[in-house]
C-alpha cells in the first residue's frame, strides 16, 4: 500500500498539470442596422362603439306596478308615445280625494263669504261690534286660503295620475329595458333606455400617456378618421368631448368623435385611426434591438474598430408601428444589434451577419456595417 502512495501523487500532479485551458467564448454572428435620421410620426387604432349623441334613462315620475310595456327592445318611437303604464288605481283614488277636498273647501267659503255680508250688515245698524266683523272677515280670508290650497292639491293629483303613463319625450330607438310589466317601481327608477334621433359618436377610450397628444390634434382637422366593421371606407371625424377625468377602473379617458351625418347604426363596432404630425430628426429602430439593463433602456453597438459589442443607454420617445423611436443616445452611423441582444455580454467578440450566398463583408472591407432591416 505504501509504493502505492507515490505513485498516485504522480498520477495526480500530472492531471494538474495537463488542466487545458476555458475555450474562448465563440464570435457571434449578428444583424445590425445603421443609425440614420428618420421621421417619426404615429398612427395608433383604437377600439370605439357607435353611440347616440344623446341617450336617456326613462322612468316614470310615481311609484307603482307596471302593468303594460308597449315599446320592446329595438322599437323606433315617436315623441309622445306611451312606452309603458301603470296601475292608476290608487292615483285615481288620490285625485278624486283632491277633488272632493276642493269642493268641500269652496262650499266653506261660499258660507262664510255669506256670513261676512249678513254680519256686516249688522254692524251697520249697530247690532254688533267691529270686532265681531273682524274675526268674520278673518274667517272668510282662511276659508279663500284653504280653497286655494285644494285646488293647488287637485291639481298635483291630476297630474300624479297622468303620470301613470310613460311617454317616450323625443323620437328614437330603445336600446335596452330595464323593467318588465309586474314589476314594482319607486319613481324615478329607469324602465328603458332612449336614444334619440339625430348626431351619432363614436365612443372610445384612450390610455393616460395619449390624452394630451390627442387634446393637441384635436384641433387639426384630419387627424381622426373611422373605420366602421367589415367597411375599409375612411369616415372622417372630429373630436367633440374628452373627459376631463380617468375611468376608476381602466385608467382610461372616454373620448367622443363626431361623425356628423355618416350613416351609421347604433352599436357598430367601429376602429378610430389617430394621426400624428410627422417629426424630422429622430432615430427608429426594431423593438428586438431593446434590451432593459438595470432598469433603463439599452442597445449594443458594435465598434469596427475592434468588432466587440458595447452597451449604450437611450432614451425612449414613443413608437411608430412595430418600431420604437429613440430620442437621445445615439448618432447617425452607428451599427446597432438587432436582433439576439439577449445573450450578448459587453465587450464580447462579433461578427457581421452575411445572408447565404452574399459576399462577405470584413471590418475592414468598405468601413461600414452592414445594415439589415
């Protein structure tokens, strides 16, 4: 066991030192593209529903049971048609309250406006004094009161039982219905939902990083067109409203585009297309060239000099279809990767990507990268 011993050892420092030395990380091929100033504009899409300039909520004005719906889902109305009705029982019973109230209050002051006269008489012949004709008169004074007072009370009842019908206050179409015949409503509860005849919107929403540059084109004209489902014809559109604040939930600002008298329908789908002005001077680049580092934005750039790749932040201005615009950070004639940033590192070895059958291109060939896009 012992002659073993060294002969090990020298088995052992032989494989130390016989250890090869890491292979060198390979030279990556990759795709680039040159710097070059462009123009930037932007073109967004977004999803909207043809509405009503101006849709109500009907309900009736009293509570009570609905007994007839006369207008249905779809229905187009006329001004002054009656969409649904009322149990008018207990309002009829109301008014005819009212009405005998109104005539038990003129009886009383038919009597008192007599006895006012007899008694006035009497004073004149001095059977009785003036103040005795002073609480008369009063009595006849409350007695006019009261009689105003009933037939201001009839007429609330006439109108309260009129109310039992619900008529339709301008013409459109029912969109929706929110209570059927059976039901018990208070007043003021909604039964359908009306939208009037005339202008037509297109709804939409826009995301909080896009209300202020939609607020600015506003005011240009051809700057929003509509696409109605299933129909490439371009409708033009202005902007008539903007909220002034985000929806709770989607964190987005309700927009509403005038589509003047386009013959639309209510509820189409429609698509609103936003163009933005064109800006000279900025660099565009394929979203696949970004890479995120330590929180900000960055793309490799590749030194001919030496064919290593390098880091470089920019800053990001918006986007332009499927490319993003850069608004600082590089220089035109730059060679910037486009594609497989992912397993790059700083300073590593590469190469120009040729497509098969291209002639190859050197560093040193013509001095500038190749750009592919």
């Amino acid at each position: 066991m012992k002659a073993l011993l060294p002969v090990l050892s020298s088995i052992l420092l032989a494989a130390a030192c016989s250890k090869h030395a890491p292979a060198p990380d390979p030279v990556r091929a990759v795709r680039t593209v040159t710097v070059a100033a462009q123009s930037a504009g932007g073109n967004w899409e977004y999803a909207g529903e043809v509405r009503a300039r101006t849709e109500s909520r009907l309900g009736f004005r009293v509570g009570g049971k609905i007994v007839r719906r006369h207008a249905d889902l779809g229905d187009s109305v006329r001004s002054g048609q009656v969409i649904a009705q009322l149990d008018p029982q207990d309002l009829k019973l109301g008014q005819d309250a009212a009405r005998a109230a109104l005539v038990a209050a003129q009886a009383n002051l038919d009597q008192s406006a007599a006895d006012f006269k007899r008694f006035r008489e009497l004073r004149d012949q001095g059977f009785i004094s003036s103040a005795e004709l002073e609480r008369r008169d009063t009595a006849l004074k409350s007695a006019q009161a009261q009689l105003d007072q009933a037939r201001a009370q009839a007429s609330v009842q006439g109108n309260q039982a009129a109310y039992a019908a619900l008529l339709a206050d301008a013409s459109g179409v029912i969109t929706g219905v929110d209570a059927e015949p059976g039901m018990v409503v208070a007043a003021g509860t909604p039964v359908v939902r009306l939208a009037h005849d005339g202008p037509r919107d297109v709804v939409f929403a826009v995301p909080e990083d896009k209300v202020n540059l939609v607020k600015a084109l506003a005011t240009q004209p051809g700057r929003f067109k509509v696409r109605l489902w299933g129909d490439d014809t371009l409708l033009p559109a202005t902007i008539r409203e903007i909220a002034a604040a985000a929806d709770p939930v989607t964190r987005t600002f309700l927009v509403k585009a005038d589509l003047g008298k386009a013959a639309v329908r209510l509820g189409q789908t429609a698509t609103v297309l936003v163009e933005a002005p064109q800006v000279p001077g900025v660099t565009k680049l394929p979203l696949s060239a970004l890479k995120e580092e330590q929180g900000r934005s960055v793309v490799f750039v590749v030194d001919p000099a030496s064919m290593t790749v390098k880091l470089r932040p920019v800053a990001v201005a918006g986007a332009d279809g499927n490319e993003v615009v850069i608004g600082a950070g590089l220089e035109p004639g730059l060679a910037v990767v486009t594609a497989g940033v992912h397993v790059l590192t700083e300073g590593q070895k590469v190469r120009f990507y040729v497509e098969p059958g291209a002639p190859s291109v050197s560093a040193a060939g013509s001095g500038t990268p190749v750009a592919v896009k």
